[in-house]
C-alpha cells in the first residue's frame, strides 16, 4: 500500500480539528509520529488474513446476563408505613404548585 505523505496543510487541519496551536517543533513531532502510525497500519495490511474470521472482542465472548429475580424487594410497604398520608400505593404530598 502506498504510504501516504503528510503534508504541512494536513497536519495543520489535524490541529485544527483538535483544536490545538502546534508550534513547528510540536507539528514535526506530530507529524513523525503519524508517520509511524500510518507505517504500523501498512505492515498490518500486509498480513494475509484469509479464513480469519473477524472478530468483535479479542477474548471469547458469553453471554452475562442472569435471570432478573427480585431478592429484598423495594422496601415500599415499610417506606409507607412511615408516611403522613398514602394515595394509590404511593406518598401522598401537599400540592406545591399552582396554589
């Protein structure tokens, strides 16, 4: 694959677009570090992958879920026990708006 030459303007809008202010110490850094990337990336394009299956998670993947069973409850009965007032098996409050 061709390696892709990063130019100036491209590192520039790479700033840009991280909205950072890179001095040219900092855009020659970047810009030999990009480099690098872009040359690991190439030599992975290189491997021959045929007959691999793609994967979605590097470790074997089951299925966590668990049945949803209720153990202790929601405490509601005792929690309206302690209320002043109940209204259809909630807390009966004093209205505060539109007094």
């Amino acid at each position: 694959m061709k390696q892709i030459e990063l130019t100036d303007e491209m590192m520039e809008y790479v700033g840009i677009l991280a909205k950072l202010e890179l001095s040219p110490q900092e855009m020659d850094a970047g810009r030999k570090d990009m480099e690098e990337m872009l040359d690991y990336i190439n030599q992975l394009d290189e491997l021959d992958t045929t007959g691999i299956e793609p994967l979605s998670h590097v470790f074997p993947m089951t299925n966590v879920f668990r049945e949803d069973v209720v153990e202790n409850g929601d405490g509601a009965t005792d929690t309206l026990k302690n209320a002043p007032a109940e209204k259809s098996g909630g807390i009966k409050a004093p209205k505060t708006i539109g007094e």
